[in-house]
C-alpha cells in the first residue's frame, strides 16, 4: 500500500542554483513519514516519541536524486513500507513533482526502533508492529483487519 | 566591550533571490550568542544549557536589515551586552560583511532566564551575572579585575 | 481583514530545549507571507518573483515571544496588512497555539518592494497595490467591490 | 588523501530526541565539500558556482548512521575523492566525533558537473579535473606536481 503526502517548495528551500537544496529532500521524506505516521497508521508520531518515549532514528538512507525542484513546485512523497525486522522498518519515498508527473528523487530509509533514555534498539512493540502490518497488507488505520 | 565571530555564508542558506533568507539571520545572531559563551565568558553554552539545566530563550528581537548576504560573502557578527536584568539580559548584534565593511544587519535581542523544566523565568545565577558584568566592564574571562 | 494559515510543528524543527527554535519563528511568518498571496490575494508569491522579477526582502522586524511551541503543536498564523507605504508594505502576524488558544508569538514585519536584477526599491506596481488595498478593506482576491 | 574539517553542533540542529537531526548530517556533508573546494583545491566552491556557472548537484547518496551527535559535540568530516569520472565526482564522507573518537556516519555521494543554466552534465573541465587529480595523488593545492 502506498501513502502519499502533498508539500510546496518554499522560497527559503532552495539554494544558490535555485533548486532545493539537497539536504532538505530528507527533511520532505522525514515530513512525509510523521504525516505517514497520523494519516495511514492513525497515530500521530509524536504520540510515539513523547508519549511512549520510543524513537525511530535513520540508521541507512540510499537515495537517488533524478530532477530537481524549483521554488514553488508543488510535490507528491509516496511513501511504501518495504520491510519490517525485528527492530527496524525499511520505507521507500519516491518524490513526484506534480506539475510535470516527473519522479524527482527515491531512496529507501531505514529506521531502528529504540528507547529514547538508552538510544539502544529495542523489540517493536505490538500495537505498532500490528499498524505496520496492517498497512503493508493494505488495509487503512480503522480497518479492522 | 564587543565580542566578534565570523561565518560564511553557506550554498544552501540564501533563498530564490539568491540572497541569504532572512530567517537564518537569526540563526546567525544565535551562532554567534553561543560563540560569546565560550569565546568571551570563558564558559561553553551547553554547560549552562545542559550541566545546569537553565535556558536563555529570546523573548523579544528588533531587527533592522540593511544590506543582503550573498553566497560566499564571509561576514563578521558583533556581539555586545547592552542590558543586565534580575532575570533577562539584552544583547546587541551587528553583522558587518567583511568584503566591503557595510552593515548588513542590526538586531537588539533580550533573552530571559529559565529553568528548563519548568520554562519559568528565573533570578540569573550570581556566578553567571559576574561573567555577564565581567564581559561588560570590558575583562576578559580569564580578568580577575 | 485577517487571512490565517495552519502549520504543525515539525520533529526536528525545536532546539535543545525542546521548544521550536527561536528562528524558525521567523520561517513561520515567512511562509504565511507565502500563503497569503496565494490564499488571500489570488497569486501565488512565485509569480511575483519568479514572473514579475520582482521582491519583497524583509527590512524591519519586531518580535515578542510569548510562550513556546512545542513538537507536534498545531498553530495557526494570522496575517495582517497594517501599511501599505509607496514601496513598503507593514504586516503583522499572530501565532496562536491551537491546543490551548494561547498567543505564542506576535511580529510586525516591513517588506520593501525591490527590483530582483537590481535590488533597489521600487514603488509598489498598481496591480499589486490594488490587491493589497482589497485585501485590507477586507475583499476577498475574487471580491469584484 | 583525507581532507578534513571541524564543525560543532548547534542549540537549533538537534530535534526532539535531542540528537542532530538526520537531514543536517547532509548539509555537514555539503559544508564539509564546500570546505574542501577552498581548504584542499585552492579554489572556492563559490568562484566555480558563480563565476564559472558550473554546478555539482548531488545525484546518488548512501549513507550509514552509526552513532548520534548531541548538542554540543565536535566533530570531523574527512572527505575523499573516491572516483573522477567524465562528468562526476564520487566523494566518501565520514564523520567522526572528537571526544570519544567514535565513528558517527559514513557516506559516498556522487556529485554531477552541470551547467547551471541548464542543468545538462557536462565534461568536466580540464582545469577541475587537474585539481580533483592532483588531491587524489596527495598533492596539495600548491603541489606543483
């Protein structure tokens, strides 16, 4: 299953060649991944992170940047769970400016759970291995299975 | 007594009109609030911020800005402290671009003392109002006066 | 007229303090700005700049910082136009948290009309001034008055 | 040849968790590539941007997160040049904190010679590639080989 979030370029996000400035395409799939978090699996990230103390901290990104954007460009990040480990999910983002349908970047993100005290890895607790299995398998947050 | 650190303008930092995004003047000013800590107080930011758990958030900023950065313009940011309350200080900031001398910008900034927890303001620490008062009468962090 | 637009704030857009990084803030107006052209005034700010060549760099800031956002706070931006001058024009923005009503922020902000080749100041295009003063006599971009 | 250079962390470039947020490795990968064009190529990254209108957009990144940088850290970047190629450079990024030694991300980025107008790859020009050549030999920007 694929959830996507739509976001603008702003006039502050690109750099001197007037395209964005690489490093923030990580920041748009970081965004696209909180808003995965409260629009697919139906509970906010910061339900997580400040509620339940577990982060899911970047441990391997592969990215591969195809066609630039450029201020004001609307875009579309499409975001697919791919895997889910004992410890860690893997995501893909595929970036898509919606003016021209072109794919602009894609890379795959993997994320290791962890206790945010400790910042060691821990077991994905149930009640998200569950929302991350009902997703992967299609089914929407209120889905009953 | 005027405390001064310098920076350059980075690729990623201006905005579509290819100067810097005025945004990031501000985080400049902060760049430069830290630097004085250590460069001048004789005593690092995060010792004050996470040793002894007390902040400095800014609860009032007046910004005049005069002349733009540019991509790879190297600048200067004069940091002096205008104003030592029982709970807040007040600095001053003026960034000067070291290629032609002119002001950029202009910022009068007051930061209020907090404890962390909390975010309550609170009576600046007498050890920190004497590095404060030391800086302003012109010794440096080692000057025993 | 006041033209409002909703943020949320972002995982890594706080500090050390876990509150919003004071000059983000400043991206927050800024944005607004962007979303009141399009949303208020009928045209997208690309338009002006990216079409018309033309700019609008901030020269003047006042702040007050009132009480912190926080990660995954909501928070809206209200946007209003307190002056139009020959090449200025003066907003002033309110943020307000929209968990608990609360004022977080408050600026009034000067933007001066540039030629983006040149960056000198120019007076404000009849176009643009006419849907300024509609907005401020509170039409909507369609109101026909 | 390893090039180096230092940087520190920030008050506003951690996020909630209190570690640097993911996103800003990459614009440490790019302050450190900036630094390298000036400290170790003996010519700014702004003199082959805007004089020479060339660009070097990133086109592939892999990237391995292996322990967090808090506020406060400084850290080392070591680029090398891993590849020249007809039309890119293949450099590998690794980050290193200097108070324990550790190793805190590795990365190799392809970056693409384009003309900034554009956007099309071109041949590298002769007088690049000789610096890129010269460091990967281990001479230094005066070496005169």
């Amino acid at each position: 299953m694929t959830f996507s979030a739509e976001f603008s370029v702003r006039f502050g996000e690109v750099d001197y060649a007037r395209v964005v400035y690489y490093p923030r395409f990580f920041h748009y799939f970081h965004q696209a991944f909180e808003e995965w978090f409260s629009g697919a699996l139906g509970a906010p990230y910061p339900e997580l992170v400040v509620k339940e103390n577990i982060g899911f901290p970047t441990i391997r990104a592969e990215t591969e940047f195809l066609a630039p954007l450029r201020y004001g460009d609307r875009f579309r990040v499409d975001v697919e769970l791919v895997d889910i480990g004992r410890t860690s999910i893997t995501m893909a983002y595929t970036i898509v400016r919606l003016g021209d349908g072109k794919v602009s970047a894609r890379a795959t993100i993997k994320n290791v759970a962890i206790d945010n005290d400790t910042f060691k890895p821990m077991r994905i607790p149930d009640r998200w291995r569950e929302r991350f299995e009902r997703f992967r398998s299609g089914g929407g947050p209120e889905a009953p299975r």
